[in-house]
C-alpha cells in the first residue's frame, strides 16, 4: 500500500491567509516549511488512485504530485475520493475535481446529505461522479485492491452546520475514521477525533500505520496566543500533549508508524526545531509533511 500525504494543516494552512503568528510568519518567510491543508492519496498498485478527503489546496497538491498526474491528453488515475467528515477542509477540493472526469465519491448517508444540500456541488455531474454511501463498519472497496472501513470517532458537525449548542463528543455519520487495507497491511486515518475512548485504542491496535490529528498541541493555545475563542475539544480535536492528550492516550498501544497531520499553524510542532517536536518524536511520534510518503 503506498499512502501520499498531500496536505499536512488543518483548516486555513500554514500560512494562514489572515494569521501573522510566529508559525505563519516563519513559513512566509521559509523558515519553517509550510503546510496545505488536509488530505491524502492512497494506492495499492501505483496505478489507481483514492483521494481521502480534498481540501481547497486539492489543485496544487494535484499538480505537485507526480502520481497524480494524468497519463493521456485526458484522463486521471484518481479513481474515488472519500470524505470523512463535512468541513470546508475536507470537502472544498470537490469543486476542483468538476472538468468532466468520472469517479466515485464515497461518504456517509449524513455527509452525503449534507453536499447534496449544496448546490454548487451539482457541478459534479451525477452521469459521472457517483455518490455511494457508505454503511458504517461496512467493508467497501475504496479503489482497486483497496479494502476501506468507516468507523464513527467522537466528533461534531461541521462548523457551518453548528447550530446554539454544539455537542463535540456525538458519535455517528458525522466524522469518521477509515481503515484501509490492501496487501495485507491495515492502516488508520483519523484526521478529526474528540477524545480517545479505549474501544478507539483497540480498534487502532495492530495498525501498520496511524494517521492521526495533530491539530493543537495543548487545548487552549489558540487562545492563549489571542488567535481564537475557541478550545480544541470545542472544534472536535483532541490536544496532542497533557494527561489526556493524544500521545498519552495512544501510549502503549502497538503500532508499527505512527504520524500527526492535521496540524494547526498555531501548533508548535510544525516548527522542526521547537522542544515540543523533539518531545513527540521521543514518544514515538513523526509529524507529516506535505507530499510525504508512506509504504506501510
Ligand atoms: C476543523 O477541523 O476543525 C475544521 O476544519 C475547521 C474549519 O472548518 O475551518
Ligand atoms: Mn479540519
Ligand atoms: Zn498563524
């Protein structure tokens, strides 16, 4: 199986268009290395490609990415694309992939439900993008030789969906974690998840690799360096560091490689040279970058 992470940041990237934090003003001037925003490929051949959600960077992580590209006048070997939750990060690279090109774009019923209540989206044209739903804890293949699983993760609705009150931990069709399985390998991706229960912690055990959200590295640093109002755990993410954090949480569960995407541009650990990267290697960590590679 080979995976291509094409974009590392959360919503916004780094550099964040309207952020002039440290971060977003080391990666304009090239100091740190900068991040589009979420999504990866997935193959099992090489040949047929699976995009697993498609940010509004999609175009020129398409461009930069030799595999991605088309090996006629016309053509793409981006077979299907899968989302796993609603956002604008996840889903905006939909109206890239609008020339007239087929492909399945597999979701949820309640994910589907809410892009096919967008009417921009109807520039997809139905003879040849295909929306299938997809069954929670259903085997489907995802793109040839490609076995994928969707599982409900603590999560909430989109943020253009949040209504008065937001219930961050819901468990349902709204934000998903997938398995993939080709040649025998299994990995997890898990770009948005809230907490991590124990039955998350099983259910990742054995993985060849785990893509797992690396938003925030503590749960109110957006406001403590005065770039939000907002918590983590109140966007959906649970923080990487801390009692609860992630790299405790996931401590001691077995799993051959495991990687943060997903990273927020207030995050410390998109700096390559800050004591909070050092510490996440040390538990076992690697933090993804753009067009990195994985052969799990
Ligand atoms: C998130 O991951 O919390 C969302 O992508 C935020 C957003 O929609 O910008
Ligand atoms: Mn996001
Ligand atoms: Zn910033």
């Amino acid at each position: 199986m080979r995976i291509v992470i094409l974009g590392t940041g959360a919503g916004g990237g780094l550099p964040q268009w309207n952020c002039g934090c440290p971060n977003c003003e080391a990666a304009r001037e090239g100091r740190i290395p900068s991040m589009s925003q979420s999504g990866i490929a997935v193959s099992s051949n090489g040949r047929d490609w699976a995009l697993v959600n498609v940010s509004p960077d999609l175009r020129v992580q398409l461009a930069t990415n030799p595999v991605l590209r088309p090996a006629g006048l016309r053509g793409s070997p981006i077979r299907s694309v899968l989302v796993t939750n609603g956002d604008i990060d996840h889903v905006a690279g939909l109206l890239t992939l609008r020339e007239g090109q087929p492909f399945d774009l597999f979701a949820t019923p309640a994910i589907h439900g809410v892009l096919g209540a967008n009417p921009m989206l109807s520039v997809l044209n139905p003879r040849l993008v295909s929306r299938r739903e997809v069954v929670l804890d259903q085997d489907f293949e995802l793109v040839a030789g490609v076995t994928a699983r969707l599982f409900a993760v603590p999560g909430k609705v989109p943020l253009y969906l949040e209504g008065e009150t937001v219930e961050t931990g819901q468990m349902g069709e709204q934000t998903v974690g997938v398995e993939l399985d080709a040649n025998g390998r299994r990995i997890c991706y898990i770009p948005g998840c809230a907490s991590v229960p124990d039955w998350l912690r099983d259910r990742i055990s054995g993985a060849n690799a785990l893509l797992f959200d690396g938003t925030l590295w503590t749960d109110d640093e957006m406001i403590r360096a005065g770039l939000g109002q907002k918590t983590g755990r109140r966007m959906g993410h649970v923080p990487v560091s801390g009692a609860d954090g992630s790299i405790a949480a996931l401590d001691g569960v077995p799993v051959a490689q495991r990687i943060f995407v997903h990273l927020n541009n207030s995050n410390p650990l998109v700096d390559p040279a800050s004591p909070e990267r050092a510490r996440a290697e040390a538990a076992g960590w690697q933090i993804g970058h753009d067009g990195m590679e994985i052969r799990p």
